[in-house]
C-alpha cells in the first residue's frame, strides 16, 4: 500500500511539473501585452478622432467664406434692381438676408459721369460666430435710360 501511495505521489508531482509554464515567466505577461496595447489603440483613436474634428472645422470655415461670397454678389444684386427702379442711386442699405448675416450695400454716383455708380457690398457671415467671415465686392454699374427703358450695364474699372 505504501509504495502505491508513493507511486501516486510521483504522477501527481510529474503532473505538476507537466501544467508549469514552460519558460519559467510568470502568467501576467499576457495581461501587460493587452494593456500596452490597448494604449496603443487608444492613442490611435485619440488621433484619427482630433483629425476628424480638425477637418470637419476647416469644412465650416469653407461654409462660411462661400456664403459670405455669395452674400456680397447677392447685395451687388440688390443694388442693381434698386438702380433700376431710382434715378437717384444713392443710398447704404444694411440688409439681413439670412438668419445670422449682415449685407451692407452702398451706391454712389461718379462724380465725373452722374450716370456710373460704383456699388460696394460688404457681407459677414454668420454674425453670431466668433470666426465670422467678411467678403467685399465693387462694381461699377451705368445707367441709362433710352425711350422711357432703363439699362444697366457693368463698366469695366480702368483706375
């Protein structure tokens, strides 16, 4: 009895010495190589997320200047249907055409030809923003009227 005891105390510490890890080190190896790599997730995130807010933010900026462009033409426009309507012409007009922009549209007439007037047009947009976006536009518009018709025509500025 005493030796099977003693041969089953051999296969229990043979088998001990079987489930060992192999090289000797220690099990936590395998939780350190998720952590560093988790971080190194991590930190690839973080970055592909600030890309994505920094191009989404140019994109907004882009919004802005094209709006703003349009803004201006669009007061240019303003201008030459008032021109159509007043012999007059002289006027400054702040408009707000959209919700946050401001248009500010100013014609006068030429002091050497009472027949040109040079129209200005300032847009900023948006007005409730803190990197707002300003464009500015002039063009010189003739007037003429012919048989009761009014006309009007861009001139080319020379100066």
């Amino acid at each position: 009895m005493k030796s099977q005891i003693s041969n089953l105390k051999s296969q229990i510490s043979n088998r001990k010495l079987r489930y060992q890890h192999p090289f000797g080190q220690p099990r936590g190896i395998a939780v350190m190589a998720a952590v560093v790599t988790l971080a190194i997730l991590s930190l690839l995130m973080s970055a592909i997320a600030w890309q994505l807010l920094a191009n989404r933010r140019m994109l907004l900026h882009r919004e802005y200047q094209l709006q703003a462009e349009h803004l201006a033409r669009t007061g240019i426009e303003h201008a030459a249907a008032a021109l159509l309507v007043n012999a007059e012409g002289n006027f400054e007009k702040t408009l707000e055409l959209l919700p946050a922009s401001s248009v500010r549209v100013e014609a006068r007439s030429e002091a050497e030809s009472p027949s040109i007037y040079r129209v200005t047009s300032e847009a900023r947009y948006p007005t409730d923003a803190a990197d707002y976006v300003t464009r500015s536009m002039t063009r010189l518009i003739s007037r003429q009227v012919n048989e009761g018709k009014v006309k009007l025509q861009m001139v080319n500025d020379e100066k």
